[in-house]
C-alpha cells in the first residue's frame, strides 16, 4: 500500500490524557523517505508544547476507505 502520497497527519497528547486525539488534535506533518515528521519544540516550530512527556499519534489516509491511526512512541520536552 502507497502512504507517501499522502501527508501524515501528527498528534501530541499528555500521557495524562488516556481518551486519544480528537479533530483538532491532528497537525500535517511531511514525509522523509518513509518516515513521518513534523518540527516540534516549546519555543516554536510547527507545533509548540509546554514541557512535559507526551503520547505521540501518527494518521495516514491512503487512497480508499481505510484511515490508519497507530500510537507511534513517546516525547518528552525539556
């Protein structure tokens, strides 16, 4: 299945916050080769968070009905 036509879509959520993204959660982010990213930081960037630790989600919408959504690993901003 082709993903890379597509941009992933990224969300960072509290590990405190145990109920997953909701619609505005998500940020578009690009494609690096066939890794999904996105510049994240608590002074600027694309996306800026407080520090803290995080739960990092990652959504794909490849072509069809399917939409992927996967728990991609963890941040912790210092």
């Amino acid at each position: 299945m082709e993903i890379t036509g597509s941009p992933p879509q990224l969300a960072f959520l509290p590990v405190s916050d145990r109920a997953g993204p909701g619609d505005d959660d998500w940020h578009t982010g690009d494609w690096d080769g066939s890794d999904a990213r996105l510049l994240v930081g608590p002074d600027g960037g694309t996306v800026t968070l407080p520090q803290g630790d995080y739960r990092v989600y990652v959504s794909v919408d490849p072509p069809g009905p399917e939409n992927i959504v996967r728990l991609s690993g963890y941040l912790s901003v210092q």
